[in-house]
C-alpha cells in the first residue's frame, strides 16, 4: 500500500495542512476582538480627554 517514506510524507502534509487550519481558525477568532477593544480603548480615552478639557 504505502511505503514508508510515502506515509511519512502523507504524516507530513497532514500535520502542515492542520496547523495552518487552526491557525486560520484562531486569527479569524482573535483578530476582530484585539480590533474590538482597541477601538472600545480608543473611544475611553477620546471620552475621558473631552471631559477633561471642559473641566
């Protein structure tokens, strides 16, 4: 069926394949919540800095 060096480059492939998966998974998860609470962050300081200055 397989030799030896195929499977070992079958294992491979498979391993490389999954791993860009669930890197795909995990950026498209992590991404739009790291942009999430940098702009809620943002918003907080414009928020604190106009209060401030009508002070």
């Amino acid at each position: 069926m397989f030799t030896f060096s195929q499977y070992l480059g079958f294992i491979a492939f498979l391993v490389i394949a999954l791993m860009g998966f669930w890197l795909l998974i995990f950026l498209s998860a992590l991404i739009p919540y790291w942009i999430g609470g940098a702009l809620k962050e943002r918003f907080a300081e414009n928020r604190a800095a106009k209060k401030q200055l009508e002070e």
